[in-house]
C-alpha cells in the first residue's frame, strides 16, 4: 500500500509541474515580457504568496494581480470570474493615458504646456473672462491646480446638455491658477477636448499608434461626451497587462523595445511632484500629484482609479505592479504591497525555493471571488421555488424575478427588467459565465453596448433565502442579491459591491399574482 501511495505521488506531482510549465509557456506566448521565477529577480515567493493571501481575506474583491521586475513578469493572476481577456473599467487611470496623449502632442510641437486654455476654445469664451481664466495655462489642467474649488465644481456635470468646454470655461474661479490642489476630472476632460482640437483625432485614435500598437494593448474602448471627445479622465477600458505594459513603458522612461514612444523628458516631469497636496506621511494621496500621476510613499508613483484600479511603478525598486480591483478601501491595497511585496525586494537575486514557487502557481491559477456557498438540504422545500414575483416600483427597473431549482445544486433565474428578460445559470461554490442587458449603477457609464458579459453564482442559503451574486466582469460591479420568500411575498434586498451612491438599496417587494 505504501508503494502505491508513493507512486500516486510521484505521478501526481509530475502531471503537476508539467501543467504548470505548460501554463508557463502559455503565458509566455501571450506576453512580451518575458517570465522568469520570483527568486531569480531578488523576491521570495512566499512574499508573493502572503500578499495574494492578505489581499484574498483583507480586501473585497481584487479582481487581478501582476508584479514585473527587472523587466520579467513574476506573477499574474485573475480571480475568477475575471480573466486575462476581462477588460476593466479604469475610472481615473485613464487620466495616466490622457497625460500620455499630451506630452505626445507636445513633442509633436502641436501644443505647449504654457499654452492659455482660451487660445483653443476661443468661441466657449465668456464676454469677460475673468485674470483667472485668462491665466490658466495646459499645466494647471494637468496638475489639477485649475484654480478651482470643490464649490465650483458644483456648476459642471458630464450629463448635462450643454457643451462641456463651454461649461467647464463659465465656472466661476476661486483661486489663481496654479497655486492651489483640488482634483479635477472637468480639467482632464479639457486636457483630452485640448489634444483634439490640435491634432484633428480624439485622444483613443491619437493614442493608437503612438502607444497603443506599440505596447499591444488590444481594443481599448473610451467613452465619450456628446460633443465626441474622448471623457479623457474616465472611461478607458483596457485589460489588467495593459496597465502593467504602461508603468512598465514609464519605468523604462519611454522606451520600449528600443523605440522611444514618449520623451523622457516628459516621464521625469509627469511623474515627478509638480503640485503639493498635503503632507500626511502615511497617506499616499499626500505625496504630491504629477502630469495626472499620484506620487507615492517610498519613491514610487502611480495612475489610480476609483475601486482600486492601480499601475503602480517602483523606480527604486525597477518594478511595476497592476492591480484591478472593486474596492471602498483604496488605501489598505496600496499598504499591502507596501508591507508584503516592497520591502521583500533584494538588490541581488536569491536562492531558488522550487517548493514555495510551486505553491504560489498553484494559489495563483486557483483564485475566485467568493462564491455562494449552498447551506441548506436540496431535499428541503423550498419557498417560492419557480413562482414568478412581481416586484414594485425600483432604480433598476426590475419588473419579475423568480428561481427555479435544477439538478447538481444549480437555479435558473428568470430576471424581468424593462421590457426584457435576461435568465441566468447559477451554481453553488462556482461561477458560471453569461450575458444580460441589465445595466445598473456604473454599468451605465459603458456605451455602445446592449449586452454586458457577467457571471453568476447562487445558492439556497435557507430553505426561504435564496443569494445571488451577479459579477460584471469588464468592470469593478459585483451585485449581491437576496431574496427572501414568506408565502407569496418576496423581499428583494440588493447590495453593489462599486457605486457612487448607494451600496445598499432600499428593499424591493414583490408578490405572486393569482
């Protein structure tokens, strides 16, 4: 017995290695940079390891991860139901892309960065624009040091119907331009209107030689206002190896594959504290802003959007860590790679250690966000199974839902919502990928789509609860429904993982009709 016991092992561990040097091979296909082991670049693997685990149980939900340093990926992994080919909406990351397309356009000589924002717009003009706006030069607009406050803010709205660059040149001015940090996505919006008006192409087109052919970052999607400008400081969706392909072209100060894309002389100044906006040590929104990059604790930088999407670059460390992710606590991410990975880094590279390198690529291809977990007997009754609930009046216009109990643990959900009905494959424990039309809270921002790739797990939990989660898995979106059944009642509670407003909405009531 001990014999084959042992020879299972041996067995067993082969099929292991060889699957993983298989996905090594794999990955390596797909990836111009080339992969190496942790070690070999000066980090343990059980560095990497603790920080995946951290990040697993302290923040929700990460939904991707990938560490390059010395130019080699060390690392990449996707929580399921997240994927490689996910694109990921990056909220204010994009503004990293649209600062990118403006030292392009100067280095083309179509701008500079004293240039007077009236000198483009020149028919949005107020009568009598006050010395503020008359002052106000392209570099304010990039180190959000506009002149404006929060207050005045107020006056401007991407929905409303009036044209943007219009708005944005009436909005009153407290300060002078340039002395004053107030973060301001109207100004990238007006970085972005800049770079069409003197180049003819809207910041995706204009990027698409210069930077995203080069770096192969494959059908990045921007939207756009009504006037067709790229929103420039949201609204680009790209997939989590192109942000690590961006930090890595900034930490090679523009080169790439022996081409210089952008100017060096535009990386130092991008990246480099041109605005003071506090001075909080252990806060790394208080180390100064660049060209539309956060500086850093520790002497790093990084492009950053809402939830936590993250290109993190490391000089000092000649490292670059892309993370997507659907959090409210932005701060604790950036302390993780700061407690785990950061101070884990050797100048020299280190001892291999096969057996922990072994179960980091286990951890790694084995990540999900968590599912639903079944917690009653399928023998059970269950209340309200394949009843149709008629729901009131709501946000997300839900008109009918109602779950039917299949074999193997798994429900079908018929959801009715403005005159549609989407159905979904729910399993226990396991995600199941789908498509709806359903387009709630953030989900709205993305344009030209009437259907949304999303994924589903769900289970009974008791024998008059049924939860649901609804992953939307090109953005940070994870809904969690419950519902829960008395007779022919239903209460329909429904928490977003990513919202502006509200997380928790009011519950939704529904009944069976006779």
């Amino acid at each position: 017995m001990k014999e084959q016991a042992l020879f299972h092992s041996i067995i067993t561990t082969t099929f292991l290695g060889l699957s993983l040097l298989a996905s090594t091979w794999h990955l390596r296909a797909e990836n111009s940079l080339p992969k190496s082991t942790p070690e070999a670049q000066g980090i343990p693997s059980s560095a990497i390891l603790k920080f995946i685990d951290a990040a697993d149980k302290e923040v929700q939900d990460i939904h991707s991860f990938i560490l390059i340093r010395n130019g080699h990926t060390l690392a990449e992994t996707w929580w399921a139901p997240y994927h490689r080919e996910s694109r990921h909406m990056l909220f204010s990351l994009s503004k990293s892309f649209t600062s990118t397309a403006v030292g392009l356009a100067i280095e083309e000589g179509k701008l500079s960065l004293d240039a007077p924002i009236l000198s483009f717009f020149p028919d949005a003009a107020p009568e009598s624009p006050s010395w503020q706006l008359q002052s106000m030069r392209v570099r304010d607009l990039l180190a959000m040091s506009s002149g404006h406050t929060g207050a005045d803010l107020k006056g401007f709205s991407f929905d409303s119907e009036e044209v943007l660059t219009t708005l944005f040149l009436n909005l009153p001015l407290t300060h002078k331009p340039g002395t004053h940090f107030q973060y301001n996505t109207p100004a990238t919006y007006m970085c972005s209107a800049i770079v069409q008006q003197v180049t003819g192409e809207k910041v995706l087109d204009y990027l698409g030689p210069r930077l995203f052919d080069p770096l192969e970052i494959k059908n990045p999607d921007w939207s756009e206002s009504p006037q067709g400008i790229s929103h420039g400081g949201f609204g680009l969706s790209v997939r989590t190896e192109d942000i690590a392909r961006l930090g890595q072209l900034y930490l090679q100060n523009g080169q790439w594959q022996g081409k210089q894309l952008i100017p060096e002389a535009w990386v130092r100044a991008a990246t480099s504290r041109q605005t003071s906006n506090g001075s909080n040590p252990k806060s790394d929104w208080d180390q100064g802003y660049g060209y539309q990059f956060w500086r850093c604790r520790h002497g790093a930088y990084r492009g950053d959007g809402a939830f936590g999407q993250y290109c993190i670059v490391m000089p000092e460390q000649n490292a670059v860590i892309a993370i997507t992710s659907g959090t409210s606590d932005m701060q604790k991410v950036l302390n993780l790679v700061w407690d785990h990975l950061l101070t884990e880094m050797a100048d020299t590279a280190l001892a291999p250690n096969q057996e922990t390198q072994q179960k980091l690529e286990i951890r790694l291809q084995t990540l999900q966000v968590d599912p639903i977990r079944l917690d009653v007997s399928t023998e059970a009754p269950l209340a309200g199974e394949g009843q149709t609930y008629h729901l009131d009046a709501n946000d997300f216009g839900l008109t009918s839902i109602s779950v039917s109990q299949r074999s193997n643990n798994t429900s079908l959900i018929a959801l009715r919502h403005n005159n549609e009905t989407s159905t979904f494959t729910c399993r226990d424990s396991s995600w199941t990928d789908g498509k709806s039309s359903l387009a709630p809270g953030i989900i709205a921002r993305l344009q030209n789509r009437t259907t949304h790739p999303v994924a589903s797990t769900g289970a009974w939990i008791t024998s008059k609860q049924f939860r649901w989660k609804l992953a939307y898995t090109e953005t940070p979106l994870i809904l969690e429904l419950t519902l829960n059944y008395d007779d022919s009642e239903l209460e329909l509670d429904i928490r977003q993982s990513a919202s502006f407003g509200q997380q928790v909405l009011p519950t939704i009531k529904g009944r069976v009709r006779n």
